[in-house]
C-alpha cells in the first residue's frame, strides 16, 4: 500500500499556491460541491502600481471603478480591479495580451463565475442608466454578505417603500443592458414595485413568491438557496446594522437612512480556501461607494462584511487590505468620511495558529521544530497551512520544511528555493502538495516567504464529474511539519530575527450551508485545552499553539474598525473571540480589536436576537459577525450627525460605555487585548 505514495517535483508555477491547486494540481478537489457541468467564466484581481491605457486583457470584462472626485488633486487611479474573464485558456504573465510594453500587472484568480451571470455586453465607460435619486438621505449603511433579505420589512420606512436603494445579487442571472458586469442589480422602484405586485389589501407579502419572482431562489440551482431558510447569516447582520421597526419610528426618520446591499456568490462564502473573496467583496466595496454618490453627492458611508479568514499575512499587506485601505483613504480625502467595519474573528479556541519563535527550536537535533497537524476523517472539503517567514532580516533558505505524512509513507523536504513546489501522489493523482513562495504585494518591502502544505479532502466522492480524474482522498491523522534550520545557520547558533507564523485555514462550512468540512487543528500535548477545574482554558502557555493571533485575516490593514465579541451578561470576551497582539512583530496598525460589541446574551443564552429571512421572524445569531454590525450602526449614527473622524468617535463613545460600566460595579473588567478600547452592547446596558 505504501509504494503506492510517492513524492515527485510539481514543476515551477509561481502564481499562487492556492491557484496551483485549485486550477491545477488539485483541480477536482478545490471546491466542495464539484463543479457544475455549466460554462464557468474565470474572476480575479489585478494589481499594479501604475495602471495605463491599453493594458486591459481584450477577453476580459471589469466593473466601474470607483474614482472619487473632490478636493484631492488630479484624477485617482485605485491600483486594484476586479475583473471577468471569458471561458478560455488564463494568460498566468505579468504582462498579458494586448497591454503596452512597460506595463506590468500581479494577476490573481478567484472563484469561477457562472456565465449566466456575467453581461457580456457590459462596458464600465457608458455612462450609468440610474439617475442621482437625491432626497432626505444623511447616511449610506453597505452590507456585504450572503442571504440578504432585501424586501424584509425591517428596511422598509413604511409599507411597501423600501430604504433599499441598489441591490446587488452578484451571482444572479446577468440582465442584458444591465449597469453591472456580472450578477443581477436590483434598484429601490424595481423593489417597490415587487412588494406593490406581492402584497394583498390587508398588507400581507407573500415574501417567498417574492423572491422567487426576482430570481433569489431557485431550486434547480447547485448552490444552497439561503433565502429559502428560516435565517440567514446576510439578513441578520443587515437588520443589526440598518434594521428599523417603522411602526414605531417616523417615515421620514428612517428615510435619512439609506441602505445599498451586495450578496456574494454562494460558491464565494461555501468555499474555504479564501481565494474567492477578494474579487467579489473589492468589487462590492466599489459598489456601494459609486451607487452612494448616485443617491445624493458627498454622503457619509460605512461598508460592513462580516467575513474573515484564518490564513494570511496578518500584517496589514494582504490584497484585499490593500485594496480597501486605498479607496477608503481616498474618499475620505476626497469626498465624505467613508468607514468599513469588520469582525475580529471565531477561531480564538480553534488551535488554528502557531508561533515558532529562536527558542523553540530543538537543541538535539540542532535546529528543529514540529507543528503537529491533525487532518480528520470524513472532510469533504481541500486543508491549507500556512507558514510565514519573518519579514526583516530573512533570507531564502534560512528555513526548509520537511512532511512526514501519517501511515509510514515517506516523507520530503523543501528546501526554500522560491517558486518550487513538490507533490506527494497516489497513483497519478496528487493528494498533497508543498510549496515555497513569496508573498509579493505592489510594495516590495512588504514581501515575505511562505511555506504552503496543501491537503486533499479525506473523502471524496468521483461521481460529479467525468472529465475529472479518478480522486484519491489524503490520509487523516497526524501529518509532522517539520522546520528546519539550514546547517549554516543551525551550527553558528545564529538567532531567528522573528518569529515564524503556521495558519490552518477555516475547513467547515458557514451557517446556512451543508457541513461538508470537518476542522484540522494544531494537536501538541503542551497545548492545554481544559484548566484545572475542567473548564476550557483561555490562556496562553508555553505550548507553540497559540490563542493570540487567531484573528480574521482580511483585519489587519489600517482603515477597518475591527469588532471583538462579548458576553453583555458578564463583559467578559466571548469565548471565540479573536485578537492580534504586538508581542510577537505584527505593526500597530495590525493589532486589535478596535473595540468590541454584544455577541452573546448570557453564558446560558448564545448569540443576539435580530430579524431572519421573513418578516417578523426572530432568530438569535453568535459570533464577531453579528458584533461588527451593533458598532456599524453606532458608526452611522456619528456620521449623520456630521462626526467627520468617525473612527475617533467610537473611541470615545467606549470609553464613555466603560465608565459607565465601572459605575455599575458588577461587570469583568476591561480586557483591553480582546476587547479594545471599549464594550457596546446591542442596546441598553444588560441590567442597567
């Protein structure tokens, strides 16, 4: 059985280890559904420090770019865009057909995308078909997410007028003549009218045949319909962030109130590689900041997505970090103040993260150190770790990673040689894959080397797909990933200058979708799960494992206010609640949570009440997702009243909440490294 396993080279790629796998190597195992027998369009985002004309690929498609125009000098150029790209072979150079010569672009694939939804027909230099719509607005609230209950009558203003204003279903069926490049827009009449056609005398809608009428289920579709659930992950972060009562609240209050929403692809938010989201939540970002200007010229907007990673940089230099940080900065110089809030993240107890630092590695033999991986049984779904190589003062082959697989099969080294990359097969299927790369932003001062052991599902199914080849499944159980110091130097005793970071990326499925994942995890005996009177221990030891710096991933840049989770019962952190210290070389603007939000009632009582899909239906909801979106609100309640530094007002409004809380007596105090500068709770204070 053994022999059957061999190692072998996997040839020079140097995309990016999670396109070599997805669209290569692992190709079959990368999405957890198995692709459907419909034509795809490739997605992705270019980069480039100075984009020019004529370097847009011709078989490409790309949404408008928001350019913010005001007091900033000279025309604003954003250095990142989304793009389609046509069912054909994808040109992997830096410079690709049809550019000028000088012109070099960092391409990265994301999710494919259906081509009933791409509008081929689309051009983002016609000028737009939506008139300024103006009115009493004062705020623009963007949500970003899956499932949004758009129609609900949480945001509505009266019955049958919606505060929906766009409505982007970026997986939807394309429109001919439609002012999106891919997916279905949906506009306030267009709603209006939807709810005027679906609501009898007594002012009852039909919701569920609403939706079905404007597309947003549909049971013949592969992905899951979350519009079709009792909750939804989108309409509950929708309704704590924008949600009103307008039975109890004036019209013409709730109107200032306006609301733009982007549902990403299902195939985005099941997928657990995270390579799907910076395409679409840039895109959406874009979105709602040029439909904001259509509603009225210079209002205040904050954008929040409650979606995160586990992998990533985690100091700041991600694409999709970058990215943001550059549009927001810009229209915050140029037009209104503009905020994004995102969730500090799940995984604190995940045993996702480890920190290998100099004095960790192993004196006898010189220069080691093992991170033991624990793979499942039955998980659907492909496994990533990442190990990231100190930034400063790191050369190439400082660190090599040897994998010593379960079941007795021989193991392999990689040296450090950028670009390389080898694979462990069954038979001629490849099941695991190590890679060395650099990680390679616009700024090459922000460059750092990774490691990437990819794992295949440990069980698969071949009956999706024929044009696949037959799948083999990795082993489960404890696969040995072992650092290596080079010999130079491991025998001169020379120190590392940082320490290095592993990363196991999110492997189970989100609510709302069918569990297909099942989570590997970091298993060192050092790592204490429980305390001394059985209760699960929260803090750190000398264990590699780390708690600290399990954190979302896609919260590091320096723009996003990012929100940890508590117990509004207690004040204490939620127990899942993540954070990123400056104890172990992350820069300051990488720390956080910002600040944190209710997340769960009460020990006993999990999660927050908010509105499901239907109207006047209540579900309670947990996790940093649901805690971003109570400070969202908060955000744009300073921005109405004209805050013009919102960010510094929430600082100070928690600490207004804290002295309030101290005056109570009866809270946990202040964990200032998981809970930031303060802890909102979604209403009142619990029991003031």
């Amino acid at each position: 059985m053994i022999n059957q396993f061999h190692w072998q080279d996997d040839g020079v790629k140097a995309i990016d280890p999670y396109e070599d796998w997805l669209f290569d190597t692992g190709k079959g195992y990368g999405f957890p559904f198995g692709p459907p027998l419909e034509t795809h369009w490739h997605t992705g985002t270019e980069a480039s420090a100075d984009f020019i004309p004529g370097d847009k690929d011709p078989n490409a498609i790309y949404p408008r770019l928001y350019q913010p125009v005001g007091s900033g000098s000279g025309k604003f150029q954003p250095s990142f865009r989304p793009f389609v790209l046509r069912d054909s072979p994808v040109t992997h150079s830096p410079v690709m057909a049809g550019t000028t010569t000088g012109s070099t672009i960092k391409r990265r694939l994301s999710i494919p995308l259906r081509a009933a939804s791409v509008n081929v027909g689309y051009s983002p230099d016609l000028a737009p078909e939506n008139p300024l719509i103006e009115g009493s607005a004062k705020v623009v609230i963007g949500v970003i997410d899956d499932g949004i209950a758009f129609v609900n009558r949480r945001f509505q203003s009266e019955l049958g007028k919606s505060r929906v204003d766009f409505a982007w279903v970026q997986d939807g069926d394309a429109i001919a003549g439609s002012d999106v490049a891919f997916g279905r827009e949906y506009t306030r009449g267009q709603i209006e009218s939807a709810l005027a056609e679906h609501t009898d005398d007594l002012g009852s809608t039909d919701e569920a045949a609403l939706y079905r009428a404007l597309g947003l289920t549909d049971s013949r579709r592969v992905m899951p319909n979350t519009l079709d659930n009792k909750a939804s992950h989108g309409s509950h972060v929708l309704d704590l962030a924008a949600g009103a009562d307008y039975d109890k609240h004036a019209s013409e209050v709730l109107e200032e109130d306006r609301i733009i929403t982007v549902q990403v692809p299902a195939a985005v938010t099941w997928d657990t590689s995270g390579i799907g989201l910076d395409m679409f939540i840039l895109s959406g970002v874009h979105y709602i900041l040029e439909r904001a200007d259509r509603i009225a010229p210079g209002l205040p907007v904050v954008i929040n997505f409650s979606y995160g990673v586990f992998g990533g940089p985690h100091d700041g230099t991600a694409l999709l970090e970058k990215a943001i940080d550059e549009i927001v900065a810009a229209r915050n110089e140029r037009v209104a103040p503009t905020s994004v809030v995102l969730p500090a993240g799940n995984h604190y107890l995940e045993r996702s993260h480890a920190v290998v630092a100099e004095s960790d590695f192993l004196k006898e033999p010189v220069g080691f150190c093992d991170l033991p991986w624990r793979v499942q049984p039955n998980d659907r779904t492909s496994s990533y770790l990442e190990i990231w190589m100190p930034k400063e003062n790191y050369v190439d082959g400082d660190i090599s990673v040897e994998v010593i697989p379960p079941g007795g099969i021989a193991s392999q080294k990689l040296s450090g040689v950028v670009d390389t990359a080898v694979v462990l097969n069954h038979g001629i299927q490849s099941i695991a894959r190590l890679s060395y790369d650099r990680h390679t932003p616009l700024d090459r001062e922000d460059e750092r080397g990774r490691f990437m052991l990819t794992l295949a599902p440990t069980e698969v199914r071949n009956d999706q797909d024929v044009s696949i080849k037959q799948l083999k499944p990795a082993l489960s159980g404890l696969w040995i990933v072992r650092l290596i110091k080079s010999s130079g130097k491991a025998s001169e005793g020379k120190m590392m200058p940082e320490s290095i970071h592993a990363r196991i990326q999110r492997d189970t499925s989100p609510f709302g979708y069918p569990a297909l994942g099942r989570q590997s995890y970091f298993d060192e005996p050092a790592y204490k799960v429980y305390g001394a009177m059985g209760k699960l221990e929260l803090e750190d030891n000398s264990s590699i494992i780390k708690r600290s710096g399990s954190y979302n991933g896609l919260a590091t840049g320096e723009v996003p206010i990012v929100v940890g989770g508590h117990v509004e019962s207690t004040g204490k952190p939620a127990i899942y609640s993540g954070n990123q210290s400056t104890n172990v070389g992350y820069p300051t603007s990488s720390v956080g949570p910002f600040v944190s939000a209710e997340s769960d009632r009460s020990p006993v009582f999990r999660g927050i009440q908010a509105s499901g899909v239907r109207s006047g239906v209540s579900v309670a909801l947990d996790g940093t997702s649901v805690a971003a979106p109570i400070v969202t609100r908060r955000v744009a309640e300073t921005l109405k009243v004209g805050s013009a530094k919102p960010k510094i007002q929430i600082f100070s409004e928690a600490e207004t909440i804290e002295a309030e809380r101290q005056a109570l007596g009866y809270f946990a105090e202040r964990n200032p490294t998981r809970q930031g500068a303060g802890r909102f709770p979604q209403g009142e204070i619990y029991g003031s």
